[in-house]
C-alpha cells in the first residue's frame, strides 16, 4: 500500500513517539509510507533517518485549508496513495476535504485523546460521511466518540503499544542524572513524565504526606502554580521540573513510584513505559488508563481526589513488597498486551480491509 500519515502537530510527546512507531513499523512490512509534517517538528527529526519519505507542509487555517485540499488532492493523484490517516484536527477536516474532492482511497482518522469539543452532531455526520474508519487509541475514547454522534460501525479501537525490544532497564544515563540533581539517597522518589497534567495534584498529595520525598516532573518547566505549592512541601522535600526530556529513560530510572494524575487522557505511552520497566503506578481514572492498569498492574485514583492519591502513595512508599509485585504485574501486562507490532499489524489490516470493500 501507498500510505499517507499526516499531522500539523508533530510535537506533542507520546503522539509523536506513537506516530512515529507506527510509521515505521508499517515501512518495515513492505508498505510504502509518506509522513506529512512540519520541516522543524520532533516528528521530521525523529523520522529523517527512517524509511519514508517525509513531504514538509504547514497547513492553512479556514478557508486556505479549502485550497490546500486543492493541492493535496493533485498529490495523492500523483502519487497513487491508497490510505490517507490523519491524525490531528487540521488534519482530518483536510482528509474529509480529499474525500469530498473524490478521494477514492481509505480515509481513516485517529483520535488519540478525549475530544474536548466534537463540532456536534453536524460534524460527526460529516466526519462519518467523509471517512471510512476512526481509529480511537483506547475504549474511553472511543465511547466519547460513538456519544459525539459518530456511528459505531465507524469507529475502531487500536490501542497504542511500545516497541519492548527498546525498552530496556536504564543504568548509566540515571546514575548521571542522580548526581546532577543530588537526590537523596535515602529519600524516596517520585515523579510524572508528561506535559502538563495536573502535576499540581501530586505535590498537594505529597503535602498531605508530610514526608520528606523527591518529586521529578519531566516534560514540563517551573510555573508559578507549581513554585508556590512547592514552598509548601514537607521539609526534606523538593521539586525537580525537567522540562522536555526526548528520552525518558534516565528518569524512569530514578523512580520509586511513576504516577499520572491527568484529568484527560487518551492512552498514555509515558504510563505504558513505566510499566514495561517494572515500576509501580498510580494513574487517575481517565482515559485509557483503565484499560492500563487492569488485573493488579496498578493503582486507579478518581482525577483531582488528592486525599486518595496521597493515600495511595502512601501505601506503596510504606510498602517495598508491594512495590516490587505491583511493578512485576505491570511489567508483565505491558509486555503481553502493548507490543507496538499489535498496533501497526492491526492498523494495516483496518487499512486492507477498507480497501477490499470490507
């Protein structure tokens, strides 16, 4: 199949990652794979050395989108795709504009988050008459969709993975970082790995401790919200704000406990990798990560109920047999059930099927 991937965005974290993982994964079956992204984006850089073929565009807002449809749909001509699968909001209203341009190949979105605004009614109609699938990336999702209007047999849940050949323990690259930051050794830590996400929540949960802990959040800078509650933390505490970290493994690394305490999500690959490396998690009740954490492999706290997260951090840091069989039940799911090579062999046999009239 000729494949074209498109998203204006490009930089968001575990989209890109993802993106990227499925991109490769279908060039490597044989497929040949156009990936449409901005020049300067996280995802061109982590794709220039892989093989597809990378076509630079920046897309146009209201109607300039209109007469980029023009231009893209003379591409896919060209070209001979047979699959267009957008991936960001621009990037679905111009895959519905192809097909309403006579695109004849499969149209197929994916939505990787709980939509925040669907467009209503009006829009799922025109999104399920434009596209032959949605792809949702976990169940949550796709029940938000299928409830915006979206007609089930539309909709598609392919859940996101990782590459476990990749996932290996970290060891040198956390030791550096340790001696950066001069944790305490005796102090025990803590952290998210994520853009902003209700990271708040965690220091008023670990203020409720009243315990000395080292609390790392990777991926997002010191704001006044965060500095302020951090003059609050117990003494013996302190907060690390990495900022973005294109390798999250070092931290990892450095962790006792991996928490995630978003109020949206879609299925987070950050929560997957802490997984997959064997550490225990708490996650909120969002999104996917119900789906993530089933049978044991971690703990669900309601979003914004910090008594009950500083009650569940409370537990595993008092408990290291807890922490160790929570972490090895989550390694084990993460490896039986969220292997990339699931995601992008069922994504190309969506995208076979939809061309077999399926």
């Amino acid at each position: 199949m000729n494949i074209l991937q498109m998203t204006h965005q490009g930089d968001l974290g575990g989209a890109t990652r993802s993106i990227t993982w499925l991109c490769r994964g279908l060039a490597e079956r044989g497929h040949r794979v156009f990936v449409a992204c901005r020049g300067e984006s996280r995802l061109a850089a982590a794709l220039a050395a892989d093989p597809v073929t990378l076509v630079e565009t920046d897309l146009s807002r209201g109607p300039g989108l209109v007469a980029d449809a023009f231009r893209w749909r003379r591409w896919v001509r060209e070209h001979e795709i047979d699959v267009v699968n957008a991936h960001a909001s621009l990037d679905r209203h111009l895959a519905s504009y192809l097909r309403v341009l006579g695109f004849r190949g499969a149209v197929v979105h994916t939505r990787r988050n709980v939509p925040l605004t669907t467009g209503g009614r009006v829009r799922a109609a025109f999104d399920a008459a434009t596209t032959d699938a949605i792809v949702c990336v976990s169940e949550r999702v796709a029940c938000q969709v299928v409830a915006a209007g979206v007609p089930e047999e539309r909709v598609h849940t392919i859940l996101n993975g990782l590459p476990m050949d990749r996932v290996a323990p970290s060891s040198g690259e956390s030791s550096e970082l340790r001696q950066r930051l001069n944790l305490d050794p005796g102090t025990p830590v803590v952290g998210v790995v994520a853009r902003r996400k209700s990271q708040e929540d965690l220091l008023r949960a670990v203020i409720r401790l009243e315990r000395p802990v080292e609390i790392l959040f990777a991926g997002v800078e010191e704001d006044p919200e965060l500095l302020s509650l951090a003059r609050e933390l117990p003494e013996g505490s302190r907060l690390h704000c990495l900022g973005y970290i294109g390798e999250v493994a070092a931290v990892l690394g450095l962790l006792d406990v991996f928490v995630l305490p978003s109020s949206i999500e879609g299925f987070s690959l950050a929560l997957l990798e802490a997984m997959a490396r064997g550490l225990p998690c708490i996650a909120t009740d969002a999104g996917g990560n119900r789906e993530a954490l089933a049978d044991g492999a971690g703990i669900l706290v309601p979003p914004g109920d910090v008594r009950a997260l500083a009650n569940a951090l409370a537990g595993l840091l008092d408990d290291a047999d807890a922490r160790r069989e929570m972490g090895e039940s989550a390694r084990d799911r993460a490896r039986d059930r969220f292997h990339v090579n699931r995601t992008v062999e069922r994504t190309a046999a969506l995208y076979q099927s939809i061309l077999a009239g399926g």
